[in-house]
C-alpha cells in the first residue's frame, strides 16, 4: 500500500510541476521540482524486493537521484544573471549519471561486450555530430558542456552493456529509452543555450521527466 501512495504522491507531483511551466508559474515551479527525484527514489526502493534493498550497489540509485535533486535545485536559479549556478547543476548531473553508470556496472544484471562496442560506436557518431552541429558552428556552444555530454554518452554504452546475457531484453530497451528522452530534453536546453531554440520548456521538463522514469522502471524490470 506504501509504495502506491508514494507512486501516487510523484503522479502528483509532476501534474503540478507540469502544470506550473505551462503557466509560467516560477513559484509552484520552484516547489513542485525539488521534489521529483527524491519521489522517484523512494518508488525505487519501494518497489525492490525487501532483499534486494541491502544490496551495496543500490546505493548508487539513491546517490544519482541526490545529485539529481542538487542539479534540479542550482537550474532554477536565472541564468540571465550568472551562469555559475548553471554550470554547477551540470556537474552535479553528471556526477549523478556517472552514478547511474556503476549501479549498471555493478549490479549483477548481466552484460555483453559485443552490444556495449556497437552501443559505442552509435553514440560517437552522435557525439561527432553534436560537435559539429553546436560547437563548431557560427553560434559556438560552450565547451564546457563537451564532458556532459559525453557522460550521457558513457551512460547509454552502459545501460546497453546490460542487454542479454540474462538481462530481460525489454529492461533494457526501456532504459535505454529513458536515456534517449534524457539526451533529447538537454539537446533541448543546449540549443537553447546557443539561440537556436528547438522546443519550449515543457518539452525539456516531461522528456527529462519521462526519461528518468524509465530509467529507473528499467533498473526495476532488471532485478526482477
């Protein structure tokens, strides 16, 4: 029954904080979004098997969504005034995705070198591209957001590492799915940054949503 109210109480949570960026409302905005991660962390470890919460690597789940929330928090401080609390909030995203990758890395799910290499050599090409495309290009992409990017990248070699080898094959693929809406929301962000906006603010918010929800149902689905 807990972990349904739990589960209930996030539904809620992102309606209001959706809800919020569709009325340019910056107040229940600052309220409603601290609060997302921490609720999906506690979905998390409800959901898991009573055993499967003592396992040691799980704490990596709790410490990505903590750096997460930190991440969420220093993004709502106006970038129009100073960029620092920016560029902090992406570090504290990219601790949390790397994070994320040795929860992938060592939980006992199950890997497959061969998928990881493929895995490495889609998301170099992405990764030539979006160099090509943001950085190169006559409006200059800042970059320091370089090594970001190349942690989501390292991500998703990781979450695709996981796929056979007795890894229920849909995990996977729904994860894998969760770090694709996870990279599209700050494409988003990122040409936005450079003046060539692609979508507005509620695309950025329910992609990162969305993407992080199926993150973490993927972890699920692996252990169970």
């Amino acid at each position: 029954m807990k972990k349904w109210l739990v589960l209930a109480i996030y539904a809620a949570d992102i309606f209001f904080c959706l809800r919020a960026v569709k009325n340019k409302d910056s107040h229940e905005y600052a309220l409603t979004k601290p609060f997302l991660m921490p609720l999906l962390c506690g979905v998390y470890l409800l959901f898991l098997p009573v055993q499967l919460r003592r396992m040691d690597y799980q704490k990596y789940v709790v410490l990505a969504l903590m750096f997460h929330t930190l991440g969420d928090m220093l993004l709502l401080f106006p970038r129009n005034k100073t960029k620092a609390f920016f560029y902090a909030g992406m570090l504290s995203f990219l601790v949390g995705h790397f994070l994320y990758i040795a929860w992938f890395r060592n939980a006992p799910v199950g890997h497959s070198v061969k998928v990881a290499l493929l895995t490495f050599v889609i998301v170099a090409v992405c990764e030539y591209f979006l160099y090509r495309h943001l950085m190169l290009g006559p409006r200059r992409y800042a970059p320091k957001l370089l090594p970001y990017s190349l942690g989501l990248a390292v991500l998703a070699v990781s979450v695709a590492s996981t796929f056979g080898n007795g890894s229920h094959p849909a995990a996977t693929i729904i994860a894998l799915i969760g770090v694709g809406l996870f990279c599209f929301s700050d494409y988003c962000i990122e040409r936005r940054l450079v003046r060539m906006p692609l979508f507005g603010q509620m695309t950025v918010m329910s992609t990162y949503i969305a993407g992080q929800s199926l993150i973490i149902l993927g972890m699920l689905l692996l252990q169970l």
